[in-house]
C-alpha cells in the first residue's frame, strides 16, 4: 500500500486565546512609555518602538543585538548581570538602576525591572522595562542642592520636596501639595502619619528610614501614601539627614509619584502569567521525557567530574596532585604579576616518616599522610592550595603575600599543627616537618625554578636541624629567625618572672590630682632590656599566650592595689586592659572572681578597658560577659573608643561608665577642624548617656586647655607622667601632676 493511500492525520488546536493574549502583550508594548523588551541569552529578542527610540536606534536595527551594546564597558554588562541573574534565578523579580549609553555614546540613568518568563527556568527568557531616570537623576541632584539655597526654586522642580523634622512636615514645595491634593501651606506643620494609609505602613517606613540614617545611608524606597481625599497612590521616596554625620534630626525628602510605572509593571506581569500557565499546560506531557534525559545527562556528567577528580587530584589525601598544582601555580605567578604582589611557594617533607612507614606499615604510614593533609588544610586559607606531590612531600601555595613575614607566620603554624602527636592503633606517632620556601618574583617566575628553589630551601630546613623553616633567600632568614627567636623566648618569660608591671596615672582635668592608674605590660627580656609592647603583645595573642599573662597581669594589679592601701596611700582605681582573647575566653569569669577572692580586692577598684572593636565582634557573648564583671562591682571601659565601629544602640546597653578618646584624635586637636569635631561629638554622646571620658595622649598645654573647654573629665599622657613602675606611684599620689 502507497504512502497516499495510507492517508493523513491531522491535528487542530484552538489558538485564539493565545492570539488574543499576545495581541494585549503587544498592545501594552506599543503603547508604553517605557522600554519593554524579551532577551534570551542576554541578545534581544523583542523590543518595544519607545526603547529604541531612548537608545537612539532606528526601528528593527536593536533585535537579535547582544545586551552589551547598552553598557559602557564589559565590565559594568558583567556586574549588572550578576546582580539582576542573582536575584532572578531565586524566582523574584530584580529591580535596580545603572548607567547605560546611546547609540551614539551618550550616557544615561536608566531604571532596571527584569522578571524571568517561566520562574523555575530564567534560561528560557527575561523581560526587561527600562525607565530613562538621566532627568529625574539630574534633577534630584540639582534638587538636593537648591533645597538650602533657594525656596523658589523648590517651587519649580517637577518632584515632590518636603523638609521634615520630628515627624512634622516644616515646609515643602508646591509639587508635594499637588501630588497629595492639599491647598498652598495646607502641609507645612502636618504631620507625616497624615499622608500613610494607616499605622502600620507608618510604622514599617519610619524603622527603614529609622535604621538607614543610623547606618549612615541615603534612605530610598517605594512606599503607599493617602493623598487628602484619601485615595492611594505609589511614591518612591528618596530621603537623608542635613547633617549625615549626626543622623537625626531634620532631613530632606524627594517624593515622585511612581504608580503608573508600577501599574504597567503589573499589568505586564499579569499577561506573563497568564502565557506561563498556557505554556506549562502545552509542556507537561514533555515532562517525564525531560527528568529522564535529566538525569542521564547528570550521571553522565557525574562520572565525568568523577574521572576528572581522579586525573587531578592524590588518591589517599584527596589534595591536588602534581598536575593540578602545576596548573594552579601557572594561574597564581599571573594573578601575582597582575597585583603586583608576592606568591610564597612551601615545599614541605615530613622528617623521618620513611622510619614510621618501613617499621609500622604501609597502613600506619597512609593514615599519617591523611592526618597531615587535614592539618595542612586546617591551617591555611580557603584561597591557598595544599598539594601532595607523592611519598611524603607537600606543597602549599600562599598568594597575595605582602610580606616575607607573612610566610614565617604560616610555617610557624604548620610546625605547631603538626607537633601534635597522631594517635593510631594505641601508638602516639610523632611527625614533624622541614620547609622551604620561596617567593615569586624575588627568587623565579616559572614553575620549575620555584619548585627547585623551594626544594633547595627545604633541604636546607633539613640540615638546620629539622622541623623548622628556610626561606630560599638568606636575607629573608634574618627577619624570620628574629622573630622565632623572639616568641621562643616569649613562651618561657612568665615561668621566669620576666614581665613587670608598669603604671601611668589617669588625672582630673580641671585640677590634674591623680584619680586612676592604666595597668601597662612590659617584658624585660634578659639581655635586651625592655621589650616594646608592640614587638611582643600580639606574638602573645597569636599563639594563645594573653590568657596566662593576662590573668598574671589581673593578679599582679590587684595584689599591688592591696599592698598601696595597707601601706596607706589614697586609693585610686587601677584601669587593666583585656585583650579581645581574653575577652571571650571561657574561664575569664571564673579567673576574675578568683583573684578579686584570693586578693581581697575591693572590686569598685579594678576597672576593665576593652576596645570598640573587640566588644562588637561577639554580639550575644559580648553582654552576657560584660553583665557578669559589671555584676561584681567591677567597673568598665571602652579603650580607643572613634576607631572601632560601635553601634550607638548596643553602647547604650552596654553596663559601661567611662570612655576613652583614642590619642590619634587629641594628637592634632590643635590643627585639625575634623579632630575637633569628633572629640566634640564624642563629648556630646558621652554627656547624653552620662559617662565619664578619659582623652588619651595629651602631650601639651594647648591640647589640655582645648580638653577642658569641651568639658572633658579626665586625662592621661606625658604632659602629666610618662608610665612608671610600682615604687614611683606614692609620690605620685600625694600631689597634683601640673
């Protein structure tokens, strides 16, 4: 039988709601005052007469064009694309603005909206609205300054204008009056609740506008207003403090009626969705099909990660092998050259592993080499990379190093991670390693002579006596020693008695007779005399020191106030700094009330100074631990208080009586207007929460003088003494400083 005899099937479908609904689509296309165009991988598909007008294009010349011709460079197409794709491929909707250019260069503010056609799959097509904002953008500007300069200009502008303060309307111009159908003058003195539709849209602006000006940000939003015969409309709001360093008080407000936008917007997303559910119904009878193929194309694509994994990286660790590391250290000696900074290659090898391998077993051996993979990984950056060359050697690449220092820190850290011993089958294995190290460029630019050179150090770690670390360059091993040399004798200092402690008085302002003492650490090293603070006090928060020393330091104080008293000096408060370790150490609490029992302390003399930044690392921890000092009458300070980042909230929960201003401030209070005004407004914060303030690093008369006309209570410096040891305080205490 013939093909024709066998005859035909046909298959209709009614497609007039179809026809009907992309006839609306088109019609709010054409008819829009804003750009609407359908994108596909980035390249634009359908575009609207209005967008190619606002770019400049001729009809028909912008379809099948990349998106990138309306960015200025590759770089602003790439970011605007990884935000809008962020926000969309999590099923919403993004919206946003950006500088885009015209055909012919010119650039403009355009408004961004993008939605994705089908929302679980953003590949299968985007819908953008562009809104040229260049005017509104320009004229907001222009707006912000003439707000302060001219009335009459206010009166003008084609935006809303409202200056308000306390919730009250002072005065706006007569576009605000328009917008909200009120009569000249009607607003000024209103209050702001009057133009929201009802208490809980107020409350809910008031607390974003609330939390912007705190954080010192520009407060821009759409909200719902009533206008005064009490129909709603959508406005974007764009409001800011006068004065954004106090903000609080009066702010300006730029107020632009956006509900036809909004009104297009959803009348867009309307006909989308009802295309999205046509679509979905064409498509369901394909979707077992789909999941099928899915899911052979993701076992396919399984094994083939799989094989890769294997091709690259070591069998027992799991770290890169040599293939892999090679590729990395190509694309890290780019990054260095491109930054212009160093790349520290680390050639390690563990001493005498062959002995435990040969004489415990290829087993024992293996479960080593794991164990050490994970420490190595442990200790290093996310960002550096731990490779496993074969036997017993290791690599670690450290990009980004500023200084050679830097690569000592890291070999110290390894020999520390790996001085602890290895438990396996009741054994207590002891491994140590020897490592080399050197720097791309300063000692090579290609792999070989890097891996050669790093190898070269490592045999000469080896020959140094094993488990420590050689850089390639001898220069280098100067500093690197110094340092080793100096925390080695770091750790034994407490058992030896080597810390001593020093004093520096804390005195009244207006009168300079002595009212506290700063505790100060110093290290008499034997053999260099007194050590710098700075050289020692961060080795001993690096490797965990500051919690011993430091609760000697508690002790030592304490035990000293006492001994002053018995003796019969005036009793002052002894001001004891807490390192930001210390500070969330577990047994900090337990060590205070301790040595305040043992001691016989009154607790209303010790006072704790820890730093801004320290107290507003730990959230919860920070005022559960500052409640339990303040709770045995200990009081508290917060030490270089304008170089942190102190929430204004937080400090007034704080249980924190005193705050002392950082020297970097009083140090040019003479000369700098902006020195000035901090210590005048950290006064002022302090007045308002009634604590009292310490200025540190007063040096002259001038800066004195300066202090007491702001009303400082107290400070410290070596215009009144330099810090001095126990036996100088009691003459000290009998007089004034000045």
């Amino acid at each position: 039988m013939s093909s024709r005899e066998a005859g035909t099937i046909w298959i209709l479908e009614d497609v007039t709601e179809a026809r009907q609904a992309l006839t609306e689509v088109q019609a709010i296309m054409t008819n829009a005052s804003i750009g609407i165009f359908f994108t596909r991988g980035r390249v634009i598909t359908r575009c609207n007469s209005c967008l190619e007008r606002m770019f400049g294009y001729e009809e028909g010349e912008m379809a099948g064009v990349s998106t990138r011709i309306l960015f200025a460079d590759e770089q602003a197409y790439q970011e605007l694309g990884a935000m809008a794709y962020g926000v969309i491929e999590q099923g919403k909707p993004f919206h946003g603005e950006d500088i885009m250019v015209r055909k012919d260069g010119t650039p403009m503010w355009v408004k961004v909206i993008g939605y994705a056609v089908n929302r679980g799959a953003p590949w299968q097509g985007m819908i953008w609205m562009f809104e040229d904002r260049t005017r509104q953008k320009r004229d907001e500007e222009s707006l912000r300054n003439a707000l302060l300069e001219n009335q009459a200009i206010l009166d003008n502008a084609v935006l809303g204008i409202a200056v308000v303060e306390n919730g009250r309307t002072l005065r706006c111009n007569r576009k605000m009056e328009e917008l909200f159908g009120y009569p000249v003058g009607a607003v000024d003195g209103a209050s702001v609740r009057e133009l929201y539709p009802d208490t809980a849209s107020w409350e809910e602006a008031r607390s974003q506008t609330g939390s912007d000006f705190a954080a010192g940000r520009v407060h821009m939003a759409e909200h719902l207003l009533r206008r005064r015969d009490g129909s709603r409309f959508w406005a974007r709001l764009s409001g800011r403090p006068f004065d954004l360093a106090q903000r609080g008080g009066r702010s300006v407000w730029l107020i632009d009626d956006v509900t036809a936008q909004r009104e297009a917007a959803d009348a867009l997303r309307r006909a989308r969705d009802e295309l999205e559910v046509r679509v979905q119904e064409r498509t369901a009878e394909l979707a077992g099909a789909n999941r099928l193929l899915q899911a052979e194309i993701v076992e396919r694509r399984q094994a083939e990660a799989r094989v890769h994994h294997m091709a690259y990286h070591d069998a027992l660790t799991g770290l890169p092998n040599r293939a892999l590391l090679s590729e990395r250290l190509d694309r890290a000696m780019l990054a260095a050259r491109r930054d212009g900074r160093k790349l520290a290659v680390m050639f390690i090898d563990l001493d005498r592993f062959k002995t435990i391998n040969d004489s415990l077993g290829h087993l024992t051996g293996d479960h080593l080499l794991k164990e050490v993979a994970n420490r190595l990984c442990r200790v290093v950056r996310a960002l550096d990379t731990v490779a496993r060359l074969g036997g017993d050697e290791f690599v670690v690449l450290v990009p980004g190093v500023r200084a050679a220092e830097e690569c000592g820190l890291i070999g110290e850290k390894i020999i520390a991670a790996l001085a602890e011993p290895v438990r396996f089958e009741g054994r207590n294995l002891h491994i140590s390693p020897s490592i080399g190290i050197c720097l791309c460029p300063d000692d090579g630019d290609d792999v070989e002579t890097l891996m050669r050179k790093a190898d070269s150090a490592m045999y000469h770690a080896k020959a140094s006596g094993r488990n420590n670390y050689q850089f390639f360059a001898e220069r280098m091993n100067v500093a690197a020693a110094r340092r080793f040399e100096l925390e080695t004798s770091l750790r034994g200092a407490l058992e030896r008695q080597e810390f001593t402690l020093f004093y520096q008085p804390i005195v009244s302002a207006r009168d300079c007779t002595v009212q506290g003492m700063e505790v100060l650490l110093r290290w008499r090293r034997p053999g260099h005399g007194l050590v710098a603070p700075d050289d020692f006090i961060p080795m001993l928060e690096e490797n965990g020191l500051i919690v011993a020393v430091g609760e000697w330091v508690i002790r030592t104080a304490c035990e000293q106030a006492v001994a002053w008293r018995a003796a019969g000096l005036r009793p002052v408060p002894l001001a004891v700094n807490l390192s930001a370790r210390q500070f969330v150490h577990r047994g900090l609490i337990e060590a205070i009330q301790r040595i305040v029992a043992d001691t016989g302390i009154d607790p209303a003399m010790l006072e704790f100074e820890i730093t801004e930044t320290a107290l507003m690392q730990h959230g919860g921890q920070t005022m559960e631990t500052l409640e339990q000092i303040a709770k045995m009458g200990i009081r508290l300070s917060i030490d270089d208080f304008g170089t942190g980042y102190s929430s204004l909230a937080y400090l007034k929960r704080f249980p924190v009586h005193k705050i002392k201003i950082d020297r970097a401030f009083v140090r040019d209070l003479e000369s700098s207007g902006e020195d000035r005004a901090i210590v005048a407004a950290i006064m002022a914060l302090a007045g308002s929460l009634q604590l009292s303030v310490v200025a540190e690093g007063v040096e002259t008369e001038a800066q004195l003088a300066r202090l007491r006309g702001q009303g400082c209570d107290l400070a410290q410096g070596y215009l009144f003494a330099k810090p001095l040891a126990a036996d100088a305080m009691p003459a000290l205490l009998s007089r004034s400083l000045r």
